[in-house]
C-alpha cells in the first residue's frame, strides 16, 4: 500500500511539471523526471504517471516551439 505522503508529492510533481513547462521547459523536465521517480519509489498510480509524462513532453514541445521562434 502507497504512503499518503508519496501519493501527494508524487500528484504535485506531475501538475507543477505541467505548470511550470509551459513558462520554463527545463524545469517542466525535471520536476517530470523527480515526479517519475517518486511515483515509481512509492508505487505505481496511473493518474500520477500520466500527469508526469505529460509535463515532460510539454516542456519538451513548449521548447521546440521556443527554439523555432528563436531562429525565425
């Protein structure tokens, strides 16, 4: 059974990574990757997977988005 702890950080890792990845797309990334591993330390949650794994590749479309812009 998952700690009520792990469950909640695992939960705000994945909406911060969600949060944070569309102004800051780095950070969007790690805060996906440290909400990956606590939610596989404390067990698997398919809510809390997802939400990370979104986060994660948001940032990653936000920065190719920003790096298109850039050079155009």
């Amino acid at each position: 059974m998952r700690s009520e702890t792990g469950r909640k950080t695992s939960l705000v890792f994945g909406i911060l990574s969600l949060v944070v990845a569309i102004f800051i797309p780095l950070a969007g990334v790690i805060l996906g990757i440290i909400g990956l591993n606590v939610t596989r330390e404390k067990g698997h949650e398919d809510r809390d997977l997802i939400l990370n794994w979104l986060g994660i590749g948001l940032s990653i479309v936000a920065w190719i988005i920003y790096f298109i812009s850039y050079l155009g």
